[in-house]
C-alpha cells in the first residue's frame, strides 16, 4: 500500500495540547465492523460494550522523565531522549538515545549535562540512536523531562507528571504513554470488573518509533525500531483459554496489539512471552489475539492509523477519521478514543 493511502487532512485545532479536566471525560467513537457503522459516544460508556467473560489487556509501562538538556564543547545546545538502558554500575550509565541535532556529535565527544555530570559519546548503533555513557550521579527524576509528543507544542507542565501516565503504570522504562490507557480511572476499571470483566497487565515499553515518521512511499519498505516487551505465563493462560472459550480479548492501545500479537507469532504452542518486538502491523496482517480494539485517533500516515486501518478495516477507519475531524474530535495522545468491536 502507499503512504498516501493513509493521509487525511487535520486541523490544527483538533491536536490536544492539554489533558481534559477529567480522565474519563473524553468522547469515544464505536466502529461496529460487522455492520460498519460508527456511533458517536462518551468515554464512560465504554463498560456498555463489554460482556461477562471478556478479557481486557492494558499495559503498565510507566513513562520515565527522559528528555535530557545538555551542551557539546562549542556551547551549542542539545537535546537527548534517553531510550534505553544498556548498562549500569556504580559508576555509570549507558543509554541508547535519540540526540537533536545530530551535527558534529562523534565517538569520544564528551558532553555536559543540564546539570554538571558528564557524558561521553560511544558510537551510533545500527538503529541510528546515539550511544552515550554518562558518569554518576545520575538522577533523571532531577534532570530529566516528561518527554511530551512533537506535536504537544508546549513544555511539560507539572499536570503532565501525573497525566501523561496511566492510573496502571508500574513498570519503569517508556518514553511515550500508552495513550489508549490515559482515558482510564480507577472507577473505569472496577466497573468493568463489576460487570464480570478479567483485567490481565503486559508490558511494552513504548519507544520514540511510535513517533516516527514512515519515509517510504511503499509502506511495506518502513522498519520499525525495537521495543521491548514481557507477558507473565498466568496472563498468557488467561487470553489462551479467553480464545479456546470464544471469549473476547479486548487490547486497550496499540501497544498492547503489538506486543500481543508479536508473542504469538509462531502461534499459541510457541509463544514468545519475553523479548524486543519490531512488528510492523499494517493492512493484510492476520491478528491471532486481539478480538477488539480500543485506540486513540492518530497521526496522517503514521504507523499507528495503519495498525488501526489493519485491525478494523481500511475502508471503515478511514472513514472514522474523515468524520472525527467533521464531528471535531480531540486526536493524538490527549485527545479522544476509538473502540473498534
């Protein structure tokens, strides 16, 4: 498929830039596909579209404070989005990240933190993310940012330490939220136990390629970059006899999809429950776990719309798009819901 296929014109003024008031207060369109039509909903009634039995994944990554000021040699200001942690002793840290800009930053360079440590520049590893080895003390509570989105345009503000989490968050190691999740509360998801709902935890970290633009005019050429993922044995039982029983598996977010879908490459006999997944979801992918799917409204040509486009058919969510921004919908990580059954 082309990139083009996946583009639609957005307004400007339909990009959140703030969370809601409240959570839960968000508007939620319902894509039937089986009949194919939309309806147009609160978030709060979400519970109505589930049943006894259904099993319902959400992903706890929590998102760490990674956007990290720093300064090269010349006095040039950089920007580092810590991604992942390569190693760690007493006395130092190793991250992979992603550097802005890029110009002059070489292998021995060494670079100065916001906040007087160090930090010296390893290579560039086959993702294209910068290596660097930063000396102790290290503290990114201290130093470091919520790495809000490119297209928030705004600093983080002190709401986003608690807003650009989930209510579930527990597991360290993101640099971008689980949008899907951010719409739940705690009154959410007891309801939905109430109503006989199994609630099973994964963990994705959610890596800086969920913002990442796909470059290439053929879609199938696009390589997404690594992240990593854990499912627990008993919550693979629980979706694998979910799916013997003809029971629903509902993934909240793409994250979830992804890592759902990637453990179950081989099928149910082999299930890869822990790893580094850079599946690629797109239109003619076959879902082995995911029977529904709840998601935000998403980037033009982004890897995220055509992982939807896939999962609730080309036709139908482009669609959806066309009438949320008619209807005015919020998009992007603080904006609106979908829940595509």
């Amino acid at each position: 498929m082309k990139l083009a296929d996946f583009e639609f014109d957005l307004p400007e003024r339909l990009i959140a830039q703030h969370p809601l008031a409240e959570r839960d207060a968000s508007r939620l369109m319902v894509l039937d596909r089986v009949s194919g039509t939309l309806s147009h909903k609160a978030f709060k009634d979400l519970s109505a579209y589930f049943r006894q039995g259904d099993v319902i994944v959400i992903n706890n990554t929590k998102v760490i404070p990674t956007r990290v000021a720093a300064k090269k040699p010349t006095g040039g200001r950089l920007e580092l989005l810590l991604v992942r942690r390569l190693f760690e002793d007493a006395y130092v840290e190793r991250w992979s990240c992603l550097a802005k800009p890029t110009k002059g930053l070489r292998k021995g360079l060494v670079i100065e933190i916001e906040n007087g440590t160090a930090a010296e520049i390893d290579g560039i590893d086959p993702e294209g993310l910068v290596i660097c080895t930063f000396k102790k003390p290290f503290d990114l509570e201290r130093i470091g940012s919520m790495p809000l989105p490119p297209y928030i345009k705004r600093k983080a503000a002190p709401e986003d330490a608690e807003r650009y989490q989930t209510v579930f968050a527990g597991v360290e190691g993101a640099v971008a939220a689980p949008t899907a999740g951010l719409h739940f509360t705690d009154s959410t998801l007891e309801g939905l136990r109430n109503k006989g709902v199994l609630i099973c935890q994964i963990t994705l970290h959610t890596g800086p390629g969920t913002f990442m633009p796909v470059r290439v005019e053929e879609i199938e050429g696009h390589k997404m970059m690594r992240e990593r993922y854990s499912i627990t044995p008993e919550v693979f039982a629980t979706i694998a006899k979910a799916k013997k029983d003809g029971r629903r598996v509902v993934a909240v977010g793409t994250t979830t999809t992804r890592a759902l879908e990637s453990c179950l490459l081989d099928g149910f006999d082999r299930p890869v429950l822990d790893g580094d997944t850079d599946l690629f979801i797109y239109p003619g992918f076959r879902f082995k776990a995911v029977d529904a799917l709840l998601t935000n409204f998403h980037l033009p040509g982004s890897t995220l719309i055509m992982l939807a486009s896939a999962f609730g058919g080309y036709d139908l969510v482009m669609r959806a798009y066309k009438e949320a921004v008619m209807e005015g919908y919020r998009f992007f990580s603080y904006g609106d819901a979908m829940f595509i059954c």
